[in-house]
C-alpha cells in the first residue's frame, strides 16, 4: 500500500490541477452562457461623464490637453512612423505583434539601427508568434548594432495553455512625448493605399500630450514580463504638458483573465451609452452573444448602428463565415452589415454619436476580448470623430451592403458552415 501512495498523490494532484485548470477557464468566459450587461444610470459619450466612467471601470486614467492625427493606410501611417523614430532623441519603445518582412520591415530595422548608434535607447518587443515569419538575419543585425530586441513569451512546453495568450499591442513611443498606435503591423502587407488586394486597408494614430504616458504604461506592462526591468525617469517618463488647444483621451490597457476584461468594460460601455449613431470597423467580427444583445439593443432603440468587416479578401476565412452566423439578428433588428470589397479590411475603430472615437488594436472578438494583450486609444471629440466617420463612409462605398432580402436567400451549405464555424466562436 506505501508504494501506491506516492502514485495516488501524483494523481490526485493532477486531478486538482485539472480542475483548477478548468475552472480558470470556465470563469475566464463566465458569460458564455449568454448573461449580457445592463447599464445602471444613464451617460451622453460627449459628457466628461462618460470617460470618468470608463476611467473606473478600466483604470485608464483622463488625460487632458492631446492632440491626434489620423492616419490612413501604409502611405500615410509609414512616413509619420519613421518620422517618429528618426526624431527621437532619448529613447524608443515599439511593440508590435506583426513584424514580418518586405521593404519597410527593414526601412524599421535601419531607422531604428540608426537611432541605436546615436545613443538612443532602443527597445523592441516583438510577439513571439506573431513575429514567427520575421527575417532572423534581420533580428541579429539590429541586436549586433545595439538595439534591445526581445520576444514576448516565446513558446515553450510547460506555458502550452498560455498558447493563446499574445500581445497583440501596437505601440511606437518616442522619448516619451509622442506616440502612435492602431491597427498597423510591420510588414509588405501594411504598405501602399489599398490599392489591391496585396495591400491592406489600416487605420493608425499619431498622439502628442500626457496620454502618451499610457501608451508608455502600455509598452511597460509587457517589457516587464519579457525582460524584467522596469523602466522610469525622464528619458521614459517626462513631465508632458498639455496643449492648450488639446482634446481629452484614455488609453485602455486590457489583458486575459479571470472575468471581464478592460477592453469589453469599454466596448460594452460606448455601445450602451451610443444615442444616435455608432460605426463599428473590426477586422475580425465574431460578437459572443452578450454583445450582440448589446448591439441589437442599441438598434432597438433607435441608434443607428453600421458595421464594417472584411469580404471576401479577409485572411481568416472561418472567422467570417463564424461572424456572418449572427447576421440574422443584426439585420433583423435594423443594423446596417458592409463587407469592404478592394482587400483585407485590417481596421479596428468605433465612434458614436460623432462626439466619441477609440482606435487601436482590438477586434471584435474573444481573441481580442479574452485571449490577447490589447491597447486602444479613445478620444472625446468632435471633429476626430467626424474625421473618423468621414473615413467610414469612404470605405462603406467600396463595400457591399449587406440586405435581408439578399442574406435569406443564401443556401444550406452556408447556413450550415456558418453554424459549425459559430461552434468555435471562443477561440476566434
């Protein structure tokens, strides 16, 4: 019996083991079960309310007197950036989790290359699997030259189930005073206008003011992890101040866990709040069902409420066949659907009521909800967001509408692959 002893530990260990593991996992997706939220009280996205409410729910602190340029695409997106990393006089912060190869994957190495010989400091932080198909000589030339390259959990045997678990943040942070986040990886596929279906339509930003120092927080949090040191002082952290002629934004950090995460808090608050109009862009659109009672909800009551998603160039292709499974609801209750025509739609944008925008990295599915690293910028004004809904429009006329007449007529072997595809929504 003493010999068997040992074995029963190990397997009872096990046991508990799995059931923590399970249970993490099951109260990770709690909602799964189709409890949605509710919003108690009532607030406007133009009222200073509304960003005190998402500072509770997500941490994100205001930050007060910003300015903000939106770009559009690789020709516009790729000058800015290099622009921001030649600038930079102390340090440089870039996260991304798409860096890939062509030409501008090496324009980066060679800006970047050149600031490190000029005393700046350099830290690059590159997904582990989002990275897998980067150019490795190109990695060991800019270490060699002397910037500090690490890659954000590398895959190893005992972290299997944190597989899942990216960083999915797209950060450039230059000394600390100005930044740029959105959409946009650093590969061929980014370049160009959308032009054609080898080049992908993006949307970027380009911030100066205090809410840099979110960005920087958001940058921080995972160069932590991978490397162990914490960064501070003046070359990371200046004292930045406010433009006068500055708008108001938050920039949301959000990671899995147990329960809800930051960047649902936000979605679900913006959508619950909308009174007019809201413009959704993702380029993966899978909603589990408490948000697609929040959008259903929102058309009910009279918002008028867009989606754009990729067509048929979109890279995924089981994750739109999984999107267009909840179709029926969303038109059915008013929604107007577009499938954006030239090439992969790549964009992740909201803006509602023409008073409030977010963009960033976050799509809108579990992946992005519960799964990845994820950070958004979001900006209380008017003309951002007019800016942003002008943009939207441009891309709703290269789109196909979806109507109901044309969706019921689909056939049954698509009904069906969109609801086997629909099985899978919790890893999309």
């Amino acid at each position: 019996m003493s010999r068997a002893r040992p074995h029963l530990a190990w397997a009872g260990g096990l046991a508990v083991a799995g059931v923590a593991w399970y249970s993490a996992d099951s109260l990770r997706h709690r909602r799964e079960e189709g409890h949605g939220y509710e919003l108690a009280g009532q607030v406007s996205v133009s009222d200073p309310a509304f960003m005190r409410a998402a500072e509770a729910l997500t941490a994100a602190p205001i930050a007060l007197g910003n300015r903000v340029e939106l770009l559009v695409n690789g020709d516009a997106i790729f000058p800015r950036y290099l622009e921001t990393i030649t600038g930079a006089q102390r340090s440089l912060n870039i996260t991304t989790y798409a860096y890939w190869k062509g030409q501008i994957a090496t324009d980066v190495a060679e800006a970047l290359i050149e600031r490190a010989g000029a005393g700046v400091e350099v830290n690059l932080l590159i997904d582990a699997l989002g990275g897998a198909k980067m150019d490795r000589s190109l990695l060991g030339t800019m270490e060699d030259a002397g910037v500090t390259v690490h890659r954000f959990r590398p895959l190893k045997p005992y972290a299997v189930r944190r597989l899942e678990n990216r960083t999915h943040r797209k950060l450039l942070i230059a000394d600390g005073r100005v930044g740029m986040t959105g959409g946009v990886g650093i590969a061929e596929e980014w370049t160009g206008d959308a032009q054609d279906p080898d080049h992908w339509r993006d949307t970027h930003v380009r911030v100066e003011g205090p809410v840099v120092r979110g960005l920087q927080g958001a940058f921080a949090e995972n160069w932590i992890e991978a490397t162990g040191r914490v960064l501070g002082g003046e070359d990371y952290l200046p004292d930045v101040e406010p433009f006068a002629d500055g708008v108001p934004m938050q920039v949301t950090r959000s990671s899995a866990g147990v329960g809800d995460t930051n960047a649902e808090a936000l979605t679900y608050l913006a959508i619950a709040a909308a009174d007019r109009s809201l413009d959704l862009t993702s380029a993966y659109f899978v909603p589990r069902p408490a948000f697609l009672k929040a959008l259903v909800d929102a058309a009910g009551r009279g918002v008028r409420l867009r989606i754009l998603v990729p067509g048929s160039h979109i890279d995924k292709g089981i994750v739109r066949t999984a999107g267009r499974s909840v179709y029926d609801d969303l038109l059915e209750a008013g929604a107007q659907i577009y499938e954006y025509g030239p090439t992969m739609l790549h964009a992740k944008t909201l803006t509602v009521d023409g008073a409030w925008a977010c963009v960033g990295s976050v799509n809108f599915d579990n992946r992005s909800f519960q799964l990845h690293d994820e950070a958004s910028l979001s900006v209380q004004d008017e003309r951002f967001a007019g800016a942003l809904t002008e943009q939207f429009e441009r891309d709703i006329a290269d789109s196909e509408r979806i109507t109901p007449e044309a969706w019921a007529e689909r056939g049954v072997r698509r009904r069906a692959g969109e609801a086997v595809s629909r099985l899978a929504r919790r890893e999309l």
